[in-house]
C-alpha cells in the first residue's frame, strides 16, 4: 500500500509538472550554461554548492564519492559537494516534480540525482531533465555512446537526457565449500541443489532492486532469452510464478517470509546462514573477502542465463540551482582515472571503453586484482544481457508481490 500511495503521488505531479512552463536556465531567467564551452562551465560552477542526491547504501560508491570525488571536485574546480542521502531515489524525483509544481523554475535546490530505471522514465514524461549534454562533456570521449547499454536505460532512451557513470552487473555469489561448479552453471542446477539443502539460498522481496533483479532472472531463463516486448505472455508468467511458488519451501524459513534488502541477505551470508545469493555487486565482494566479512571460499558465477547489466547515470533536473557544477560532476565520473578509482578501491565496474583510454590507464586496470573470488572483468561482461524495459519491471514486481508473496 505504501508503493501504491507514492506511485499515485508521482503520477498526479507528473501531469501536474507537465503543464507547468518549461523551466528558465536560472533564477534569473538567464541561459543555462553551455557544455559546449567548457571554460565557461568552469568559471560558472566555482563556488557553487552541488546537492547530489543519491542512494548511500552502497559503501563502496561512498568511499570513493567522500574519499576521491569531493575533495577532487573542491581542489580542482572549487564545488563544494553535499552529498543527500535518499533511501529510494524516486523520492528525490518526488521532490524535483513537486518544486516544478510549486514554480520553482531554475532555483531547484535537486542539482543532480543518481538514477536509473523506472525513475529516469518518470522524469522524463514530466520533462524534468535537462538534455543535450552527455556527448559534449570533455570525457565523453571514452565512452561508446552507441553501446546499447548506454544509449538505453531499462529500455528507455537515453537521449543525451543523463549521463553514465557505472555499470553493474548480476552474478552469484556462492562459497564454494558448500557447493561446486556444477551446481551454479544453471538456475536449474541452483533450485537443484537448493532443495537438497533447503534454507540456504534466498532473495529480497520486490521491489527491492537486487529482489527484482532475481526475479526477473528467473523470468529470463523461464524464457528462454531476454528478448521480452510487453504485454508479457500470460502463459510465461504462470509459468514464472508456478516456478517461484515450487522454489519457496527450499528458500530461508521456507519462503515464508523474505528479506527486506540486500544488505539483509548479505548478512546471512556473512553469519553462515545462507550460502548462496545473486548481487548486481559482484565485484565488491573481493573487499569483504579481504576484510574477513564473507569466507574465504567465497566465489561469483554466472548462470548459462547470463548476468543482467544496467548503467548508473547522473540525471541534472532542467530546475537545478547549480547546473554548471553538476556538468562538472558528470564529466569528473566520466574520468578516466575516477573510473580507475571506483574499480580498484570498490569493485565497481568501468562505462568508459578500455580500448579509448589513455594506454596507462588501460595498463592500470588490466592490473587491478579483485581476488579468487570474483570474476575478471572481461568474463564477466561477455554474458551481459539486457535489464527488462521499465514498464514491465514493474509489472513484474507487481505480479511476484500478488502470485508469489500474497498467495
């Protein structure tokens, strides 16, 4: 009920933002800064404060946000970096639609959202964002705009309407004390073995994002393939649901009940209740390996369904205060060197093409060691399929929430 009341909320201010007047460049009225002239961007962004909205869930992405990103952004080019922690980012896209509403154009106190999915669409029905900047920022350079990867976000275009800044990719997380090779090669072989040792694997309830990431992992290999168009088949989702509902009395506590995170299921892992579980994170699990968190044994798989990527990417609001410091803020994630930074310091995985940085850079990375435990970046990749368009995630989560949990 709670999802149900936000999703009517966003959904009145969505057709209220979209009669609003399109957004001024300030509060003056003046033009937006142009990315096309970057010294220009510069000169206007010093002594800016930047109000990044994003999730701070993730203590990899913080630990190089705090550690790296800020004290470069203030060093470097004078932005004060306030980093606003939200627990689901469609609240941050609540605010933004509710300043639009309330008139607040060019004087939104939102600079710049972490964003993906359902929320980038939302935003842009209301045109919330601002557009036309992603190539023109200096390191664009090194991404492939092209790659559908980028050029797509859970199906939606992108439009030169957010820009990327790291990818994300599924996998297994398993110790392999308690199982072998063969028993993660399929999500057949993994339900296989789940219910020979039963309370041992689990997932989040929906809509939590890894959660959803689960289910619609099963919806894939249910499949056959990732190549799904709405409306979904109703012969497949029974299918799906039939599968999730014979899954449940092998799941931890017998499916009864579900965790409500992932950090929930993590911690399961790391107390030895569970010895198995998917994570859009593999890479991080090196550093809780290392720190003693998760087992030695600890390693990541990918099932013959292949891992699901998406891309992070930063959305600046067309309303935002501070335009020219979020530009700046897009083009540092886009850095060669701060991509290096989040891959070796946190395991999280590059948007710049390999093959178009600088070659020191490349040897760099090449040279990066996350550990036995997790996947090199080049295998891990090579099984990529695609996130399921915005829409029908939500049916998804809606149809395991009402066939799965309610039943």
């Amino acid at each position: 009920m709670p999802r149900l009341v936000a999703l009517l909320g966003v959904a009145v201010a969505v057709l209220a933002a979209c009669a609003a007047p399109p957004p001024a460049g300030s509060p003056s009225g003046a033009a937006p800064p142009d990315p096309a002239d970057w010294p220009a961007v510069l000169d206007a962004a010093r002594g800016q404060t930047l109000d990044w909205y994003m999730f701070t869930g993730d203590e990899a992405v913080n630990g190089v946000v705090d550690g790296y990103v800020a004290p470069r952004l203030a060093t470097e080019f004078g932005v004060t970096l306030n980093v606003v922690s939200v627990a689901d980012t469609g609240d941050a896209v609540n605010k933004v639609l509710a300043e639009r509403q309330a008139g607040r154009a060019g004087s939104g106190t939102v600079d710049a959202i972490w964003i993906n999915g359902e929320n980038f669409a939302t935003g842009r029905q209301a045109d919330l964002w601002a557009c036309g900047y992603p190539e023109a920022l200096p390191n664009a350079r090194f991404l492939d705009l092209t790659d559908p990867t980028l050029a797509t976000d859970f199906g939606v275009p992108v439009d030169g309407c957010e820009a990327a800044w790291q990818r994300a990719n599924s996998a297994l997380v398993y110790d392999s004390a308690a199982l072998g090779p063969a028993d993660v090669a399929s999500l057949t072989a993994l339900t296989g073995w789940a219910r020979a040792n039963p309370g041992r694997l689990t997932y989040p309830a929906p809509p939590d994002f890894t959660g959803s990431m689960a289910v619609r992992t099963f919806l894939y290999d249910t499949a056959g393939g990732a190549s799904l168009s709405a409306p979904l088949d109703p012969g497949l989702t029974d299918a799906l649901w039939a599968r999730l509902q014979a899954l449940e009395p092998a799941l931890w506590r017998a499916g009864e009940t579900y965790p409500t995170s992932q950090d929930a299921v993590e911690q399961l892992y790391a107390t030895g209740e569970i010895s198995a579980f998917l994570t859009y994170g593999p890479g991080t699990v090196s550093t809780k390996v290392a720190d003693g968190v998760f087992p030695a044994t600890t390693r990541t798989a990918v099932p013959d369904v292949g891992n699901i990527a998406n891309t992070s990417y930063l959305a600046i609001p067309a309303d935002s205060a501070d335009r020219a410091a979020a530009l700046v803020l897009a083009n540092l994630l886009q850095d060669p060197q701060t991509q290096l930074r989040f891959y070796a310091d946190g395991g999280i995985y590059p948007v710049v093409d390999l093959d178009r940085v600088p070659a020191d850079v490349r040897t760099a990375f090449e040279a990066v060691d996350l550990g036995p435990s997790v996947l090199p970046l080049s295998e891990l990749t090579a099984r990529s399929v695609p996130e399921l368009d915005a829409a029908l995630a939500g049916e998804v989560d809606d149809g395991w929430t009402a066939r799965v949990l309610q039943r």
